[in-house]
C-alpha cells in the first residue's frame, strides 16, 4: 500500500508514535548546561550576587539524577573587568537617570542542589528552594533578581505528553491534507480502489448430518420436525401442481367441445336449404314467412 493510500487516522497514528519517541529521546537526553557561557556551584554563585552581578530570567529546572539546575542570564561587562553593576553609580544628589554599563546578557547554570552521592563534600543537601531564600537572606539587595519560575514542561510525562501532541498535529493532521491537495494537483500518484469486499459475510453450508451430530437432543427433535414440515408442503405443492393440470385439461376438453357444437349447428343439410329458399316472405319492413299452400288441399 502506497503512501497516498494511507487514511487520515492512520497518520494520526503515525505521528503521536513519533511524537512520544521524539519527546521519550529528548526526557533521556537532557541537558541543561547546553549552549552556556558560564556554570557556577552555589559558593560561586554566592560570591559573584555579593560583588554586584546582576542576573535575571532565572528557570528551576526538574531533577535530573538528583540535581536541582537553574538557568537564566547574567550581564557580562565589557572590557578587562567582567564583573559589576550594570548600572552606574549616581553621584549625590544627582538628577539624572542611572547609565547603562556596555556589556550584554550571557546565559549561565547554577547547580542550585545536589542529592547525588557525587556532590560535593562542603555542600548540604539542600533543595533549590532552600538556597535561594538562604541567597535572599543573605543579599537582601539581590533579592529582587532571584525570583525564578518552574520548568514544568521538562518534567518527562508532560514533556512525551507536548511532543506526542505535537506529531499528532503535524503528522496526523497537517501532512494529510498536504498530500490531498499535492495529489488532487497532479504532482503524485492517484489513490487505487481497494477491494474491500467483505467475503465472511458468506458461510459455509453445513450439512444435515454434521449439524445434528453437533447438536443436543432438543434441537435434534427440533431439526427432525422442520425436516417433517418441509417434506409435507413439499407434498402439498406437487398435489397443488396435479389439481391445476387437470383443472386446465378439463377446461381444453368443454372449450373443444363447445367448438364441435358451434361447427355442427353451422353446418346445413340440403334439404334444410331447399325448404329454406322454397319460403316465401312478405311485409313491408320485415320480412315474414308466409304459410305454405298445397294446391291439391281440398278444401
């Protein structure tokens, strides 16, 4: 079966598979630490909210093997010195806003917590949560800036869930309808007709002596009956056939009858035509039979 004569549903198919295995491959290999700049431990991290960095779009990751990751973005100065306030210090008194340092936004990750035995020794196995309000308390300037959001759509059972969704749409939805209107346009090969003709609608005939072994004693009596009444309006149709072949014999024999009557009364001796020519007829308008008269009557 060609590509073309796949239906709808078997794209639908087709992609929540490839979707769940594409989101199952992504749960597997994830990795937080891809395209950064910078990664830091919590001692690091504590020491560089303390000489002024500035961070911010700060992401809790889900667990992976025990450890907790944060993500987001600190801003990197430009020059010799990579670390210090974005902003300007303003002189006293001073009206005029605060400047922009030059530099730019950099992503970095945090190991925010690690329960794995491969933690370091000096590192409490504290949550991520726990850290950042020990980091709020700590730096109350920097308080602010540690506000983060939970990566929900890592966690595996809704990130299979969003990629199977999306397979089903572009796979099982869009692609098909790309593929009709290509095809409908000539650019591929028409659909073939299958032959979907449903052949076990028919069964088998089972004969007589195979179904009564194979049935119980009651429906073997019942079986024997229907064998009996099928055999008496057998009978009755033939007796109904011999009533009808000697009722049309019977109506041949008066109709041939009836015939021979018509041609006997049709017939005319000689004689019978000589007296009927010897009658004489009067009258004006009908003619009538006069009365014969014999000459040598006496009277």
């Amino acid at each position: 079966m060609g590509m073309e004569n796949l239906k709808r549903w078997h794209w639908m198919i087709i992609g929540l598979l490839f979707g769940a295995m594409f989101g199952g491959t992504r749960v597997f290999w994830r990795d937080v630490s891809d395209n950064v700049e910078r990664s830091y431990d919590r001692n690091q991290f504590a020491e560089y909210i303390d000489r002024g960095m500035e961070v911010q779009k700060l992401v809790l990751h889900p667990d992976i093997d025990g450890q907790e990751w944060i993500s987001g973005e600190w801003y990197k100065l430009e020059g010799g010195r990579q670390m210090g306030a974005r902003l300007r210090p303003q002189r006293a008194g001073s009206t005029q806003p605060a400047q922009v340092r030059p530099g730019a936004w950099v992503k970095f990750v945090l190991l925010a917590a690690d329960t794995s035995s491969k933690r370091p020794i000096y590192q409490k196995p504290v949550t991520a949560k726990e850290y950042r309000d020990e980091l709020a308390a700590n730096y109350p300037q920097a308080k602010p800036q540690l506000v983060y959001k939970f990566a929900w759509w890592e966690v595996p059972k809704y990130t299979v869930a969003m990629y199977a969704a999306g397979g089903f749409v572009l796979v099982g939805v869009i692609w098909p309808t790309i593929i009709n209107v290509l095809t409908g346009a000539g650019f591929g090969r028409q659909k073939q007709e299958v032959d979907d003709y449903d052949l076990s609608r028919f069964k088998g005939v089972v004969e007589p002596e195979v179904l009564a072994a194979a049935m119980p004693r009651d429906d073997q009596a019942l079986l024997d009956l229907n064998a009996k009444m099928e055999a008496d309006v057998a009978d009755m149709m033939v007796t109904s056939n011999l009533s009808d072949i000697e009722r049309e014999n019977e109506e041949e024999e008066q109709a041939i009858k009836q015939l021979q009557m018509q041609k006997m009364d049709a017939v005319e001796t000689d004689a019978e035509k000589a007296d009927r020519e010897a009658r004489e007829y009067k009258g004006e308008f009908y003619p009538v039979a006069k009365p014969t008269v014999h000459k040598d009557a006496k009277h």
